[in-house]
C-alpha cells in the first residue's frame, strides 16, 4: 500500500493545517519606540511580552516577528511539554550539583506553569498531562537508560518511576522494548493552538505585535527592519534557530533541522493493539532519537532529526522536508509499531531548532548595552521558553529598579556565554559527520547483545560537546 503519495509535504505543519493559519497582523509602519522590544513571535518572545506586560502593566513592549507568530519552531515541534532542559550536567559541573538541582526543579515547575496559565486564559491547546515515556530498544540503550534514570533522581525527581518490559506494555506496546522510564512531569499538547492562543493573550494585554517583519539587525536601543527602526532601552533576541539571519549571529547558535510526521487517524482496534491509553509523550534512548505523541483525534506524530543541517546555516522553505527524511520517519514508526505497515503518512513537515556550541540553553541581559536573549534550548523548548520569560522578567525588573534578585535570576544558566560555531565548512561537515556516526551506532546496537555504548557514538559525543 503506497503511504506517500497523498502526504501533504510542508505548509508550515500539520498542527496548522488542522487549526488553520492565523489571521495576518500589520507590519511594522515606521519608525517607533517601546520601553522593551522583542524579536521574535514564538514562545519565547510571546512569554517574555506577557510576564512583562502581566508585572507592569505601564510598559510599552513591541514584538516583531519576520513572518507570523510561531511560524518558527513553536508552531512545529513535536508537542512535548517536558522538564528536559539542555545543558544541566554541564551546568552541575560549572556551578554545583545543587544549583542543577534547583534549575532542574525549576523546569519541573514550569511544565505546571504552562498547563495553568492556558487554562486560566482560556486556551484550548489539546493539553493532556500524561507524562513522559522513554523506552529503551536494545540492551546498550537499557544500560544508558538505566543510568539516565539514577541520573534524573540524583537531580531531585524522586516521583519518576523505572519500568520493565512488561510494564513498559501496559502503557504502551512499543515492539522489542525491553525498559523505559517514566516522569509525571510532561504532557502533550498541540503547540499551534497554544501559539496563537499565546500571541492573542498578548495582544488582550496591550502589547503591540507586528508580524511580516523582519529583523536585521540587532544593536543597543536598535531593533532594525526594512520598514523602520524600534528604539527602546531593552532589545530582547528571542528567535532562536532563526538567529543566524541576523546581522553579526551567523555563528552564534547553529539552526539544526528536525522533521516530523503524522499518521492518518488510527482506528479504535489500531489503538486497542497498541495501547497508550494514557497520552504520555514517548521516546526512545537511541542517540538519532525519535519523539512522538497521541494526537488529540486520534492519529501518531513522529518526528527525528532527518537531514539535520543545512550548509550556511540556511533554514527550510515552509516546512518543506526531504522525501528521505519522510521514508526513514515512516520506518521508526513502523519499527516501534508494526502494525501500522499500512498505515497512510497524511502530513509531513521540518523546522529548526537553536544549538549552542557546547549545547547548553541559556538566558542573559547585559546590563551596560541594554540587549538580551534567551535559547540555544536543543529541541526542549516548549517548556524551557516559559522559564526563560520568566527568567527575563525578572531580570529586566532587577536592572530597571523595579525588583531585586531572584530564585530564577540566580539559576545556573544566566548569564552563561559560549564560543561561537566554527565558520563553513567546518560546521556543515561536522555535523553531517555527527549524525552519521549516531545513526551507524544506533544500528550497530540494535543487532548487538553488548550492553556497552557504541565507541563511536562516545566519540562523536566528546568531539560534538554533548
């Protein structure tokens, strides 16, 4: 049975085709001034814009965004609002196993945040809070898995649980799984509808939002477009894979690509064979790893890494992905659920996502020039968005006089700096060569009875800086 004939390839995602664009916003007309400016329309400006707006309500704040709010990877991922945040053993290292700890609860947190603040708006973004599952393949990813699981309640999960090959089934029936761990502290969710939800509330608030326009350059009290000049004494970078389209960032955070697809809607039968009556958004332990949700009506969205750079840092055209990346998506799913070989593949879609040098999220204010930003969140940004906005707040209030220090201004990940990504074609072939050793690894274990790591994935993790 052909499954790809009729998938719909791009138009931005299938969470948009099903909820539909929103409707277009003005651009900026001129030349203007704002107390805070925001580039950027996706999670994290929008966050960023509502706390601000929410603790002060006086502020002028202006976001901009290039094309439409959550056009990026807001409007595109994969659904998962979990407590993962990039960078936390680095960040134990640097600054002390109790300070990863509180940036780990803090994350935990915010995953209650989001769910709370969507409700009290009123904004029906299909959340279910069913946690995480993820489940180990082969017996080296039993062994990392294993040591993942000690390693998260080293860092204060204690309410997560280790599961066998048979509780694995209960909750979900993924082939040849032979272990997972679970945390209660994620959810699925539709991240469209929570965008634009998100951008609406904004707007209720009265913060201005001008959309088709595009940021080029990013300077102290200068936010610079074709259009004109926003002047304002906090300038706030919140674009994420999108940063090296800005004047001067090409090197600063490397867009890499992820893709995703989603089944046609799977019968009741289809669902009594696979199980995962509880929603729970699932993974795997490979190191090219895949991450999927239940939709709210009843289909599977899968998504992976694909083509995972492009060379020049280019991002794609509207969510359009390789017809590779599709058939190798559509190969995960029915590895980990062979009853759906004849399943049809009805949309498929890619984005980008922010990757610092040594792989760590990161939020900052430089007090002497005024500009600020927040990501580099590897592909954990559902939640990590909101934490940096609060972050943000907080740290614009203490600079401005209108607050002081804070638990979230004291966390580890403020103010951290990194060097840059080397220039092409340096990074383009390292990556490729990256990702390649991860996908050979991933088959070498999968055929493998050793409970080792494959020695080029460890190699590949060392030169990369994961």
């Amino acid at each position: 049975m052909s499954t790809t004939t009729s998938t719909v390839n791009g138009g931005i995602s299938f969470w948009y085709a099903r909820s539909g664009l929103p409707a277009p916003r003005e651009p900026l007309p001129g030349d203007a001034t704002a107390d805070v400016c925001i580039v950027g329309g996706g999670y994290t400006g929008l966050w960023t814009a509502y706390y601000l707006k929410k603790a002060v309500p006086f502020l002028n704040i202006t976001v901009l965004e290039a094309s439409f709010c959550g056009y990026g990877a807001s409007g595109r991922n994969g659904g998962w609002l979990y407590n993962g945040i990039a960078g936390r053993d680095r960040y134990a290292k640097l600054h002390g196993h109790e300070a990863a700890v509180r940036l780990q609860q803090a994350m935990n947190d915010s995953v209650g945040e989001v769910v709370a603040v969507a409700a009290d708006e009123g904004i029906d973004a299909d959340v279910h809070r069913g946690g995480v599952l993820e489940v180990a393949r082969s017996p080296a990813q039993r062994a990392r898995l294993t040591a993942y699981h000690s390693v998260e309640v080293a860092f204060g999960e204690h309410d997560r649980v280790l599961l066998g090959a048979r509780e694995t089934a209960e909750r979900i029936r993924v082939a040849g799984a032979v272990a997972a761990t679970w945390t209660p502290h994620g959810a699925r969710l539709d991240p469209a509808k929570l965008v634009k939800g998100l951008a609406a509330a904004v707007e209720a608030l009265g913060v201005t939002i001008h959309e088709s326009t595009p940021v080029t350059e990013i300077r102290p009290k200068h936010a610079v477009t074709p259009y004109g000049t926003v002047r304002a004494p906090y300038v706030l970078r919140c674009t994420e894979g999108f940063t090296a389209g800005i004047k001067g960032q090409r090197r600063t955070w490397l867009p890499m690509n992820s893709s995703m697809v989603v089944t046609e809607p799977l019968a009741p039968s289809v669902w009594e064979a696979i199980g995962w009556d509880g929603r729970e958004t699932l993974g795997d332990l490979a190191h090219a790893y895949v991450y999927a949700q239940r939709t709210a009506d009843d289909r599977i969205a899968i998504g992976g890494r694909g083509v995972p750079y492009r060379y020049g840092s280019r991002t794609d055209n509207d969510g359009r992905t390789q017809p590779e990346t599709v058939a190798a998506l559509r190969d995960v799913l029915v590895r980990f659920f062979p009853t759906l070989a004849g399943t049809r593949i009805e949309h498929a879609w890619s984005g980008v996502l922010g990757v610092p040098r040594d792989w760590c999220a990161t939020v900052t204010l430089d007090r002497s020039t005024g500009l600020g930003w927040a990501g580099g969140y590897v592909g954990s940004g559902v939640t990590t968005a909101n934490l940096a906005a609060r972050t943000l707040r907080d740290l614009i209030q203490q600079d401005s006089g209108q607050g002081g220090a804070t638990e979230l201004t004291a966390l580890p990940w403020v103010g951290h700096r990194v060097r840059r990504w080397e220039p092409e074609p340096l990074r383009w072939l390292g990556v490729r060569a990256m990702y390649a050793a991860y996908r050979g690894a991933d088959r070498r274990e999968s055929t493998a009875h050793s409970t080792e790591t494959d020695r080029v994935a460890r190699l590949a993790d060392r030169i990369s800086g994961r």
